[in-house]
C-alpha cells in the first residue's frame, strides 16, 4: 500500500470520526436502505453506510483504491464495487492521476487549470493519466435499485455526473470548490430541474450544516458567490423531504 493511501486511512478513519459520519448519515439512510458513494476513494463512507444498515454501491475508478475497496469489503454481501468513472454518457474518459494526493483524481481538465496556482493547491500535480470506463447515475440506478442517497465527490466533475441522473433520490450531496464555483452552480440548477427545492450545505469535513434550516437553491447560490476563497470546499445536500436537512 503506497504512502498516500495509508495517509488517507489515517486521515478518513482517524479516531472519533465513524462515530461522527454515522450520526450524520442517519438523517439520510436506515437499515435496508440504499446508498451510492460516488467517488469512494478509501472507503470511509461505505463503511459508514454499512454500520448504519444500509446497502452501499461504492464507485471507485483509481485502480489501486479499487484494489482497497475489494480488500476492505470483497467479502461484503451488503456492498457492490463498481471500478468506473461516472459522467454524463456511457462510455470513456480520461482520468487525471495525482499520485501524491489520490483524492484529488479528476477527468475535468477545467478542475486541473482552476487550481493551477490557486491559494490551498499549491504543489499538486496530476502526473499520470488512465483511459477508464464511464457510466452513469441512471445506469447505476438500473443495474443496482434506485438509492435513497448519493453522495458524490468527483473533484470538478460532479455537473458532468448529475447529468447522467433522470430520476431524483431521496437525498444527495455533492461536492463544491471554491475554485470552482461555477460546477456548483450547474449541478444546483440540474437538481433544481429534477425537483429538489431545498438545499443545506457544510464546510470542508465538518458535518455539521451551515444553515438552520434548509434554504432555497437561489439562497444556497449565492452563499456559495459570497464563501471567501480560502473556504476551500464542501459539500451541499438536497433533499425531497426538507427535514432531513436540518441539525
């Protein structure tokens, strides 16, 4: 296992954290219920959706992070590994390699030059390059069930994978950078067209909601305008039953 990976694990399964994710996630999943984790990296969130009771769909590309997703969970009956990336048509796609830092893998080339010089991204390098399969979220949806969560971390590809979305879950997530604002703007708009009218959102890892109560996809648009740069990243959930987005 490459030094990266093993500071990912210490970083996604640091002490206190599962604690944490599950009493989070239990707004969003039940026993028997169905997550997706799009961007499954090491796991930690799979692992969450597991203690909780839910079955998981952990969608992973980078081959050696699939490799700890079979070591981890092979022998789960209870979670399905799909090694692809994720867009908006079948197919494939270049995936941009960080060899350093795996977590910030990436098929947008746009994510890549926004934080070329960027304040936080300092010092990254996408220093190889694989040709993968894509597939879709309504792809993943036909062959798996429909998910009554999906959490999708795609580092500047999420608009291009909501795209391959027709049906509206429960609740999703996705990622945001302040690199890049305009993906999170797109991927508002398309959740806005698939129903969803309430939205919160949280701070970097924090699990805690920046609002008291669920706002509005215009409100939650120009919060992200308005979040100063050194913000970074986080994540903005929606939902068809607005009080599961509530603390």
């Amino acid at each position: 296992m490459t030094t990266p990976i093993r500071r990912s694990l210490r970083i996604y399964y640091a002490p206190g954290r599962a604690a944490a994710l599950d009493g989070f996630h239990r707004r969003f999943l039940g026993p028997g219920d169905l997550g997706f984790d799009i961007g499954a990296h090491v796991g930690d969130r799979v692992a969450s959706f597991r203690r909780i009771g839910a079955r998981a769909v952990a969608v992973e590309p980078q081959p050696r992070l699939a490799r700890l997703l079979r070591l981890l969970f092979g022998r789960d009956a209870g979670v399905t590994r799909v090694a692809a990336l994720v867009g908006a048509e079948e197919g494939e796609a270049v995936l941009r390699l960080n060899r350093a830092n795996p977590t910030v893998a990436t098929a947008s080339e746009a994510f890549i030059a926004a934080a070329d010089g960027a304040p936080g991204w300092e010092g990254q390098r996408w220093d190889a390059a694989l040709r993968l399969p894509v597939t879709t979220l309504d792809a993943l949806v036909a062959a798996h069930g429909r998910p009554d969560f999906v959490k999708i971390d795609v580092e500047g590809y999420e608009a291009a994978a909501l795209s391959g979305l027709s049906v509206a879950p429960r609740s999703l997530s996705f990622e945001f950078t302040t690199i890049q604002r305009g993906v999170a703007l797109d991927c508002l708009a398309r959740l806005a067209a698939l129903g969803y009218r309430r939205f919160n959102a949280c701070l970097g890892e924090g699990m805690r909601f920046a609002h008291a109560v669920p706002i509005a996809a215009e409100a939650i648009g120009d919060w992200l305008r308005s979040l100063p740069a050194e913000a970074n990243s986080g994540d903005v959930y929606a939902s068809l039953e607005p009080a599961r987005l509530m603390d």
